[in-house]
C-alpha cells in the first residue's frame, strides 16, 4: 500500500495547488468555483455486477438498482438533460434489477443510446436493447446463456416451469426492443459447443448486429452523434407543436 | 433471487470480509470512499450520470476529502 498513514504526516508540497484552493473555498466561503462544463447528455455506467434484492459480497464490483433508478427519474425530469447514454461493461446479475432498469430506459420519453464496451453478458442484453438506438465495439461481447438458479433447487417439475417462466420473461423483452426473433435468440441460448462451462453463444462486435441484437457496431463519436440526432428530432417534434 | 450471469456462482457469491469502503455525498454527488482515520477518506468511485462531475480536480479518484459533512 503506498498511502498508509503515517502518525504525523509531514506537510507535503501541494502539487495540485488548483483541487486543494477548490476545497478550501468550498470550506473556507461555502462556494463552489466548479468550471461550468454544461452538458446536455448524461452518460450512465452499468458495470459489474447488477445487484438487485441481496447485496452480494464485497469483492463484486456492483452498480446497485437503487442508485440506477432514481437517477433514471431525475434525468427523465430535468430540463436540462436532453439525452442519455448508457455505457455497459456488465456480466449480468439480479434478473428482476436488470429487468427493472431496462424498463424504465424503455419507458423514457428522452432519447437513449447504448454503448457496449468490454461485456454485456446475460442480463445486460435486455438493458442493451432498451436504448432507442444500440451500439458496440468491435471487440465487445455479448454472451446469451439460459438462466440458472441459485440456492437450494428441488428437484420437481414446478421448478423447470418456473425457471423457464423466468427465461421467458427476458427473451420476451429482447425480443420485442431488438430485432432478432424469438427462435432465432433461443436458438443462442441453448447452442452447445460454444461455451467451455455452460450452454449458450458469445456474440463478439459485428455478430451481435448480424443476428440482429444491437443495431450498429461503433464507439463513442457515432453513439454521441445518433444521441445529437434523436436530440434534434425531439427539438423539432417540439417546435412542430408550438407552430 | 435469480442471478443470471456467465461468471461461476461460486465466484459471485464467495463471501469475504466486510467492504472497507463507505458511501457518502459529497456537494450533491454520491462518493464510494475508504476511510484513511482522521476524518478524512480516500475517494475510490465517483457515482454520477453527469459527465462534468468526473473532471472536478477536488473529485478525483484517489483525492482525500472530509467524511462528516462540510459548511456547503
């Protein structure tokens, strides 16, 4: 660890002089002299893990739902944000969290535009495919699995029902906001061969837009520019209206 | 719960010990920070949809900053 703390720390030279007058005029006036970087887009990160009704151990990296949500709402209220982006590097978690977001991204009534970098596996399909407009890197990945139970799991019939009415509760979502099929996203999921441990498909960049999945493979300059575009459009809904 | 996700369950529910870091809200924006004793905390994540957030000098990742609330 290289800042362990020592008793009585020597005064350092301030070497960033700018950050520490910034704190103290917050202290010292009660003001804050923030450079005014005005932004009409807000960008929301879905990393890790997506946790929803337990809180997982501490080494998971999570992006917690009741975070998500009400920062969902806000952007939905303020006038001042016209759009939203949505990163994702995820490996999935809570289905009913994942679920739950991706609801309320479909329901926004500002554009929204997804962004897959690094992953965006299981869970983080439906939340993909919520956005008005998808991309992903060339080099993400997307991998579709069938849902597994956690815990204790009896043994009956009830349980294979149950899960599968889960299963049935993504694949509907995926297949109503994207353009792949049902039997065309089953058909991934229960592929054998393609994963070591498990069931499913890893689509990489430019598959997940073949099967129709993602709407484009691209990067940050083409999701800002359809995010600009989705922002016109509304502009002009607006002015339409007025006229 | 149903977890649906490609890493092995054992690896996602593996416990350990209690997290040594602590959110808190700091002028508005939501901090995960680690306490460094004396007040004081280190900060670790940044949680904000506002990208002009992430380029505050005083809210950058590793940035000591006051745990008790400040006279904003």
């Amino acid at each position: 660890m290289q800042d362990k703390h020592e008793p009585t720390p020597p005064p350092k030279p301030r070497r960033q002089t700018q950050g520490v007058k910034k704190i103290d005029t917050i202290k010292e006036f009660g003001q804050t002299d923030v450079p005014a970087v005005k932004t009409n887009i807000h960008c929301l990160p879905i990393i890790g893990q997506i946790e929803g009704h337990l809180i997982l151990p501490p080494q998971n990296k999570t992006t917690k739902y009741e975070h998500i949500i009400p920062q969902l709402v806000a952007i939905e209220q303020d006038p001042e944000i016209e759009g939203l982006l949505i990163i994702l590097n995820t490996v999935g978690g809570d289905v009913e969290a994942g679920l739950a977001i991706a609801e309320i991204i479909v329901s926004m009534t500002k554009p929204t535009v997804s962004l897959v970098l690094g992953g965006g596996h299981s869970i983080g399909v439906p939340v993909a495919v919520s956005a008005r407009y998808s991309f992903i890197a060339e080099t993400a990945t997307m991998t579709i699995h069938p849902i597994r139970l956690s815990g204790l799991v009896i043994g009956v019939p009830q349980t294979y029902e149950y899960m599968d009415k889960m299963q049935d509760r993504v694949i509907r979502f995926v297949e109503k906001h994207s353009r792949i099929s049902e039997a065309k996203f089953r058909e991934l999921m229960f592929q054998t061969g393609e994963l070591a441990r498990d069931i499913g498909t890893v689509l990489v960049g430019r598959d997940a837009v073949e099967v129709g999945l993602i709407d484009e493979v691209g990067g940050i300059s083409k999701a800002i520019k359809k995010l600009q575009e989705f922002i016109n459009e509304e502009k002009n809904k607006k002015g339409d209206y007025l006229h | 719960m149903i977890l649906y996700t490609p890493l092995p369950l054992e690896l996602v529910l593996m416990s350990d010990d209690s997290s040594p870091y602590q959110e808190i809200e700091y002028d508005g924006v939501t901090l995960v920070v680690q306490p460094t004793g004396t007040g004081l905390g280190k900060i670790i994540q940044v949680k904000s949809t506002n990208p002009s957030v992430y380029l505050r000098p005083e809210l950058q990742p590793g940035q000591q900053i006051p745990l008790t609330k400040t006279l904003i």
